[in-house]
C-alpha cells in the first residue's frame, strides 16, 4: 500500500526533530515497510496532534504526534516550564514535584522531563517511581512546590497514556491554565533547541521516603486509626495493574489493620466489568468481608460486599451508595468529636451524582455543595466559601476525598475509611450493607443509573433537547429544566441539561471521549410505612420506566 506524499513528509519532519532514537527507529520502518497494516499505524501515529487540556496530555504511547513520547514529553513540558516562569517569578526556586507510575516507559518519560525542567532552571523534586497519583499530589503541598506533575505512561506498549500537572495547591489544573500551556506548546521551536539539563544537575534532587511518611501520617489520621473492632476484620485487596499496592499495604499496616488478602488481577479500571473477578474468588475462599480495589494510578477506589444473591456471592457498591456511606460515617464521627462546628463542614459530590449525600449532610446539619466532574472542580468547592472546611467529597467515577491533606481522589485514603466504617459496623453485629440499607431506611431509597446512548452528533442531541425538552418523561411530568451553559457563582458554564421530575431527577450531557450521550438518572422512594424491599421494588420499576424513555428522548 503506497504512503500518501504528504504523510511521508510529515513522517520525515518528525522523525528529523525527534529525540528519541527507539521512536525514530519505529517510525523509520514504518515508512519502509508497504503493508496495508504498516501504512494504517502511521497513518494513525499522525492523524492528528496532542493537546494539552484539563486532564493533561493523555493519548496512546507510540511514536508521531498523536501519542505519548519523548518527543511531546520535551514539548509540554518545556511549555509548563515557560507556563510557570511567566506567571510566577519564584516557581524556580519553589521547583516542581516529579513523579511517575510504574507504566510502560513511566522512567523513560520521567527523565526526559527532570532534564527539561533543570534546563529551563527549574528546580525538580523527584519521588521515588511507581507511586500513585495521590501521593504525588500530597507532596506537591508537602514540598511548597510551584507545581506537580505526574507521568502515567501506560501499562502496556500502545496503552494509554497520561501526563498530568497539579498546581501549586496540589490540586489539578483549572482553565485557563490548559489553554495557556497549549499555547506554549505551539509557540515552541524546533525539540532539540529545547535545554536539557545533565541528571545530576545540582537543581534535581532524588527525594527519599520522607514525603510518602508524612502522607501515611495524613490519610491514616483523616481515614481513622483502625478500632479493636479491626483484628477480626478480613478483606481482600487488588492493586490491578498499578503503583498503588506498596503504599496501600503500608497504610493499612500504619493504620493498624490486619494484613489483606492481596489479589494480582490485570485491570486499570476497577468499575470495567468482570475487574473484580479474581478478587471475588479470593474472597469467598478466604470469607472476606469485603473487597477493596484501586485503580491503575490509586485515585479511584471500588468496594464489594457479601451479598448471597449476586454472582459470585459479592456485589460491588456503586460509587453513590458508598459515597453516601462515606459522607455518613465522617460526619458522624466529626460530630461526636467535641469543638467540631457540623456547620463548618462540607460536603461535596458532582452534579451527576445522585442527592443521598445531600440529605444526610442536612440532617447532620453540615453544608452540601455539587460541583462539575472532576477532581479539579471538586476539592476546590470549600475555597469559594467562606469559614468552611472540605470534609469529603466523590465523584461519579469512584473517586472519593477524604479530608483536605490530599487535593486529589484518593483510593487509599479512601480505603482506610472504609475499613473503620466496615470495623466500627462490625463491632455491632452489622455489615457495610446493614449500614446503608439504615440510610434509605431513614432517607428514602435513592437508586441511580447511567445511560450511554451512541448518537452521530451529540451538539445536535443536545441542541434539541434545549429547543424543544420534554413536558413528561416516563409519565411523569417534568417540573423543572435547568440549562447549565452560562453557569452560576458556584458552577462554571457547562454543556449539560437536568430535568426534575416528582421524585425523580435526569441529567444529560455529551460523554467525553466518545460520540455518545450519557444520562444519569434517579429515582427516590419513600420508605415510610412499608418494607425496604418493596420500596426498592417500586424504584426498580420506576427506574426501568425512566430509562425506556430516556433512551426514546435521545435517539
């Protein structure tokens, strides 16, 4: 199959300016070779140009433009380094926290980006490798540092990819700071004028174990040291195929509770279906009361449960069922805790998220805040209130922030709290699902489900939805529409749309990477004066009416 003239020259400059050998290699036989498959690779390698946006740069690992390398490794971060030289004169000294998972060419990348930073007069902390995303983010504030960033290059040759830069509050990026190093980038000249530093340039310092201590420190005394409760506790724990288990089981061990039930299992993401498999298996072999599960960089957390009904004899908590059980446990124990201004304490989930939160917050008398998706957005919401503190906060995602020490979803902080509300519950005689089936017990069954739509155009889906929305939706009349594009004093401008229905809620928006429509949708059912079961039945049934007609309203 013959390369398209314009693609081959394309190739040529790239590989001319590139400053990896390995990649150049790649590419170079890539324009040898006349295979249909060889011309397709290259073809995608240059279908288009990273960019840096919210959530760094992320894309596949591979040679050409349109992936992590070395090459768009030297590009961003030349462009964070001008990024923090214009805007803050002392980021030099202040220096920027370096760290990397334990990805396919993580160390590769990581250098590559000491040496850059260095060049530019930048000092780096550099953390030890293999470390998870939260930790890194901690150290960001632990070190005074102007910035973090964080190098997750896959797990796996052509596995995706992702660099990802905290600001000096150890949280992630806000707009306009993603445009701005965007703009840097395409400002930048050719990659081999960019200075590069020697590795033992007296500006990167190789940092010990000191950081991870003081983390240790913060998330067991956020996540509770573990009661007497806990010797009997036994859990199984699965890192999948990330950097979180050293850290984790170094945690559990700080906090007092007795070693897991490790389980190996080949999964990023401990929400994809079937993640859990092998962790079940250990389980029931062990008896386990429950399951923890990581993700590929430690921010997300997955939990299961023994439940004799589901497969396998466990079934995993949804990230609003264990959000609610979260929020519930830390703000009980704040109250218990004399000084503590239940006030003061906040709260926060996505607006995507279902509302059990918020009225457990009501009812301990603390204050409740939603956000938009991302951690970016979350962990900030105490920052625009006043005489607040940042109690706990989750995502729809699985991800969940306990306290303030780490800006940044934290599995293993999240982890340790889990593990005092599962030893505290049996203490008493109770599991983790006792202890939630006693929330809609008092505030009613709160049952949520996404809904991911495939459409050709999601702006056309959405541009309909705005001109003509629905009157009734599963026979239920809509009672109020709110449009979050020009947003409010809490929420930036948002491609999004809810609907409230009695005792119902919709929200819609355009998914992220795909062409599709995700919809969050939830039913809340009275309890009052029948059984949780046959409450949950007719949510059930409620919700399986609400989808059918969602999916008709969004094709």
């Amino acid at each position: 199959m013959t390369i398209a003239t314009d693609l081959r020259e394309q190739a040529l400059a790239w590989i001319a300016a590139d400053v990896d050998e390995q990649d150049k290699a790649e590419l170079t036989a890539l324009l040898a070779d006349e295979s249909p498959d060889a011309a397709a690779e290259l073809a995608d390698a240059f279908a288009g140009q990273l960019r840096f946006g919210q959530d760094g740069l992320r894309g596949p690992a591979g040679a050409g433009p349109g992936r992590v390398n070395r090459a768009t490794v030297t590009a961003v971060t030349a462009a964070v380094a001008r990024w923090l030289l214009g805007r803050d004169p002392g980021a030099a000294q202040a220096g920027v926290v370096l760290g990397c998972d334990a990805g396919h060419r993580s160390e590769v990348f990581t250098v590559q980006a000491a040496r850059i930073f260095a060049g530019a007069g930048i000092r780096v902390h550099w953390m030890p490798s293999a470390q998870p995303a939260p930790f890194l983010a901690f150290a960001v504030r632990f070190f005074s540092a102007a910035a973090g960033v964080l190098v997750t290059a896959g797990h796996g040759p052509g596995a995706g990819s992702a660099y990802r830069v905290y600001a000096g509050d150890g949280a992630l990026l806000m707009p306009p700071a993603d445009t701005d190093i965007q703009a840097a980038v395409s400002a930048l000249g050719p990659l081999p004028e960019i200075a590069i530093a020697p590795l033992d340039s007296p500006l990167i310092t190789r940092h010990g174990d000191q950081a991870a201590q003081a983390y240790l420190e913060a998330v067991c005394a956020n996540g509770g040291r573990a009661p007497q409760s806990a010797a009997w506790l036994r859990f199984a724990y699965t890192p999948g195929n990330g950097s979180a288990a050293a850290l984790a089981v170094r945690a559990f061990e700080q906090a007092g509770y007795p070693a897991p039930d490790m389980v190996a299992a080949p999964f990023a993401d401990p929400g994809q279906p079937g993640a859990l498999d092998l962790a079940i298996a250990q389980a029931r072999r062990s008896a386990c009361d429950l399951i923890l599960a990581t993700d590929a960089d430690g921010g997300r957390l997955a939990v299961a449960v023994p439940d004799r009904d589901a497969p396998g004899g466990y079934q995993q908590l949804t990230a609003d069922q264990l959000g609610a059980l979260l929020g519930a446990f830390l703000l009980g124990r704040m109250a218990a805790e004399s000084g503590t201004v239940m006030a003061q304490q906040l709260v926060v989930s996505t607006v995507v998220c279902g509302s059990l939160l918020s009225k457990i917050a009501a009812a301990a008398g603390a204050q409740h805040a939603q956000t938009l998706s991302g951690f970016q957005w979350l962990v900030r919401a105490a920052d625009l209130r006043q005489d607040v503190r940042f109690a706990f906060g989750y995502s729809e995602r699985l991800g969940f922030a306990v306290g303030s020490a780490v800006r940044d979803a934290d599995g293993i902080g999240a982890a340790l709290a889990v593990l005092s509300l599962a030893a505290v519950a049996r203490s008493v005689g109770e599991s983790l699902q006792d202890a939630y089936d006693a929330l809609e017990v008092t505030h009613g069954v709160h049952l949520t489900s996404r809904l991911a739509v495939p459409v050709p155009a999601a702006i056309d889906v959405m541009s309909r939805l705005r001109a003509t929305g629905p009157a009734e939706l599963a026979g239920q009349p809509v009672i109020q529409l709110t449009d979050y594009t020009g947003g409010s004093w809490e929420l930036p401008s948002a491609d999004m749309v809810s609907y409230q229905l009695p005792g119902a809620r919709v929200v819609i928006r355009p998914a992220e990477a795909a062409p599709q429509i995700d919809a969050y949708l939830e039913i809340v059912e009275p309890v009052s004066g029948r059984t949780l079961a046959s409450a949950r039945q007719t949510a059930g049934r409620r919700m399986a009416l609400l989808r059918t007609a969602i999916g008709e309203l969004l094709r």
